[in-house]
C-alpha cells in the first residue's frame, strides 16, 4: 500500500486516487476554475475539458457522447435510474412493475421502495446460495406491467457476477413478447476497472458507474442512458447534462473520472491478474489453515479483486478490530451500511443464518497490494482467529 504503513483490503468500500488523477485534477481546482456553462474564455476552457471526458469515457464504453449523463456518484445515478426511468415510463405507457432482485446496493432497493410507497409494484428475485438469479424466475416475473429490470453486474459484498447479457435476452424476449419495450438497468459500480463495460455487449439500457471505485475521486459518478429510453430528471435548474441533471458541472471530478477509468481500462488485464492472484492465495491460505471458515459468493464467478469469508464463531466487527490493530483494513459488508447493526441483508438472501452472516469479512484488492501483503494478512489470521475464538466472552 502506497504511504500509509497499512494494508488496505478494503477497495470495494473506496480506493486511493492514482496520482496520474490527482494531477489531471489540480489544474481544474487551480487557474482552470471556469464554469463550464459560461460562454467566456475560461467557461469553454472548462466546457471542452468536460466534453473531453465524455468522448475518452464514451469510446470505454461503446456508446453516443449524449448517452452519458454525469452525477455525483453511484447512489444518484441508481436512483436517477430507477425513479427517473419509472416516472418516465408510466408517463408514456402506464406502465408501473419494476423488477430488480434481494442483493442490489441499497440505493436501488431504498429506491424501489420509495417507489412502492407511492403505488408502484416491485418484484423482488431471489438468488441461489452463490448469488446468482434464476433466469426463468426472471421471465416468470416480467408481465405487460413491467417497465424496468435492474440487476447489478457485480455484487458489491460477496463479488457475485451477473450474466448481464443473457438477462438482457430475457428481457428482450418479453418485450416482444408483450409488444413493449422493456427497460434494463444494471449498477456497474463495482465493475469499473476489472470487468468490460461496453454497454452494447453487456445489452443494458443505463448503467450506473461511480469513480472513486477505480482510483478516481469521491463524489462522481455517470449513469449511461441509451438513447430513446424515457426518464424524468429528479434534479431540475440549470438545465445541465443536456436537462438530465442539473447543477453547475463538476469538470475537475469528470476530468479525473475520465482519467482514472482511462488508467484502469488500458492497464485492466495486468490488474486484473493482480487481483486474481491475490484473491486466490488469501482464500486458499484462509480456507486451508483456519478451521470453520466457509466462502461466500460464487467461487469462480466472482470479481477477481473480492473475498468475502465467514469465521465461524466470532463477530465480523470484534475480526476488524483485531485487523486494525495489526495494520489490516477490510470491512465487513457495505462500506454504505457499515454502520448498520443488522446482518447483511445479500448474506441472508444467499441463505446464511444472522449469526454466521454478521461473522463475515470482506476482503478486495487493488492494483497497490501485493503478495506480500496478502502472506502478512494471512499470517495476522491464523494468529488471531483461533486467539478470539478462546476468549470466553466473545462466544
């Protein structure tokens, strides 16, 4: 890990920005300050920089400049998502059945349950014990109602992949079926930088992505929005983001969005091997030499950055502790809801009982860590959950 004196495992949560970014940035907090919607010098300064952006980004992900709306992160492009398409669709059809499945981020769920509180109906799927849905459970949801499907690529805790594309044919299969267009929505935060994100491959009709999830800063985001797909903008003013989302433009976080994904997309299969060799030694070494320990996730069709292990017996929190104290950052769940006191609500729904649930930590690398570092944390483990496992009042 880069200056900290710590080992950083908790990538998925957020992740140091690259100092390539860092500099692409600086000039836009500094002389370059100009507000992209002024018509003077330093205004088109700015606005082609954010224009910039968008093309470099657009070529990522395989789709038309205009398609890309630009937010303050993942949680405002899922609810821009699922609301704005929602109210669209039911103003152009009636339509009002969204369907998404029990492991979403909650800002899709919170979301979809706004949206049930003012009269929609949300269907709500199931996932077997790896995480994965049924795509006859998806086709046996999906009714002449229906006007949005939203499934997450990746699963931000136990790291779960998607068949994004073979859900899009579902999907696509019902909508002509039914004589309508059926919208398809996936949250693709956890995606950016290890999985391929062309938006015509994957088949989706928005796509939300966020850039301190791959070395960029805090508090931007994007959300793709396929042309022709009906959505009501849920911030209204300026008229910015083509009237999609207004609020003065953010160019120095676009700018380093733009750059980080660039880094993270033109370096990915080398980080990407990174990844899957530090993944691979840390649940094997944990596996293989602590006792009453169990995976959670898909064992191979999983995020190539992700462990997400229960330690029977001990609670998730009392493990961090004892982590931090040695010099460990990971996490146990959603750096989101870490503050909850409730058991995951993705480990329940892939059938774990509270207790083995709230023993559960979630490890996920980065293109900083090394296999140094992952012997360290294994080493730290072995020492430390049998030692809290003997302590009578943490039984």
């Amino acid at each position: 890990m880069i200056n900290t004196g710590t080992i950083y495992l908790d990538n998925a949560g957020t992740t140091p920005v690259d100092p390539q970014v860092i500099e692409s940035i600086i000039p836009f907090l500094g002389s370059r300050f100009g507000n992209a919607s002024s018509l003077h010098s330093l205004g088109q300064d700015a606005r082609k920089a954010l224009e910039d952006s968008r093309e470099s980004i657009s070529k990522i992900l395989n789709c038309r400049l205009g398609e890309i709306v630009f937010t303050s992160g993942g949680t405002e492009s899922d609810n821009i998502a699922i609301k704005g398409v929602a109210s669209g669709v039911k103003a152009v059809n009636g339509s009002n059945h969204i369907i998404t499945t029990k492991i979403e981020h909650h800002a899709v769920l919170h979301a979809c349950e706004q949206l049930e509180k003012a009269g929609y109906l949300v269907t709500y799927l199931s996932v077997d014990k790896h995480g994965l849905i049924d795509l006859n459970e998806l086709e046996n949801a999906i009714n002449d109602n229906t006007s949005l499907v939203s499934v997450m690529l990746a699963n931000n805790e136990i790291g779960t992949i998607q068949s994004i594309s073979l859900i899009s044919d579902v999907i696509k299969q019902c909508s002509e079926k039914f004589g309508k267009k059926i919208f398809f929505h996936t949250d693709a935060v956890q995606g950016g930088g290890v999985l391929d994100l062309d938006v015509a491959k994957l088949g989706v009709d928005l796509m939300s992505l966020s850039g301190h999830k791959f070395h960029g800063p805090k508090g931007v985001g994007l959300l793709f929005i396929r042309k022709g797909t009906p959505i009501e903008p849920l911030i209204v003013g300026g008229g910015q983001e083509r009237e999609r989302r207004s609020g003065t433009s953010n160019v120095a976080g676009v700018v380093g969005f733009a750059t980080a994904l660039s880094i993270a997309e033109k370096n990915r299969v080398k980080n990407v091997n990174l990844c899957l060799q530090l993944r691979d030694k840390l649940m094997h070494g944990i596996l293989n030499s602590i006792d009453n320990t169990f995976l959670n996730g898909h064992p191979t069709l999983r995020l190539p950055g992700n462990v997400n292990i229960s330690f029977e017996g001990i609670e998730g929190e009392t493990i961090l502790l004892g982590l931090d104290m040695a010099g460990v950052c990971a996490s146990s769940g959603s750096a989101c809801s870490s503050g909850s006191l409730d058991p995951s609500h993705v480990l329940l729904a892939i059938g774990l009982n509270d207790e083995i649930a709230r023993s559960s930590i979630r490890f996920t690398f980065g293109k900083y860590n090394s296999i140094a570092e992952i012997e360290r944390v294994i080493d730290v483990l072995i020492e430390l959950i049998p030692r809290l496992r003997s302590m009578p009042y943490l039984q």
